[in-house]
C-alpha cells in the first residue's frame, strides 16, 4: 500500500490561497526559483532574473502578468511564488 504524500492537501491549501487559478510550479520552474534564492533575499533581481520570474509566475498562475518595475507588484508576485514553491509537490 501506498502512502498518501499530500499533494491533494498542498494543492487545496494553495487553491484557497489563489482562488481562480491553476497554481502549479513546475519542476523546471521549482529549480530556477530556488536558483535565484539568493537575489530574492538580497532584494535585487536583475533585468534576466526579473524576466525569468514573470515567466515562471505565468506558467504557475496561468496568467499574463507583463514585466514592469513596479517595486510592489514584483514583491506581490514574490510572495505568491515563494507560497507555491514552498508548497509544491516533490515526487
């Protein structure tokens, strides 16, 4: 018998958290955003770093989010990320 891993709890928790949406990191997008771990604590990602975290937050939330440098959206779409990577399912 197989345990039970808890990606169904993990993927109501994160539903709740962002209703309306797909939320799902992928394994690829799991690796890039814990690669740029170090940038997200300084608080200083670069031009490439920010493209790469829009694209990896569109995938995650199917949405359409067009980079900007609006310092409160790009911490908003940090926060959301960081929920979804924390609460991913690893198999």
């Amino acid at each position: 018998m197989v345990e039970d891993c808890g990606c169904d709890e993990r993927q109501k928790k994160l539903n709740e958290m962002f209703p309306g949406r797909n939320v799902a990191m992928e394994k690829g997008d799991a690796k890039r955003w814990k690669d740029m771990q170090p940038s997200i604590e300084r608080g200083r990602l670069n031009r490439a770093q920010t493209r790469v975290m829009y694209d990896i937050y569109n995938r995650t939330f199917n949405a359409a989010a067009k980079v900007c440098n609006c310092t409160g959206k790009n911490a908003q779409m940090v926060k959301k990320l960081q929920r979804a990577y924390e609460l991913r399912c690893e198999l």
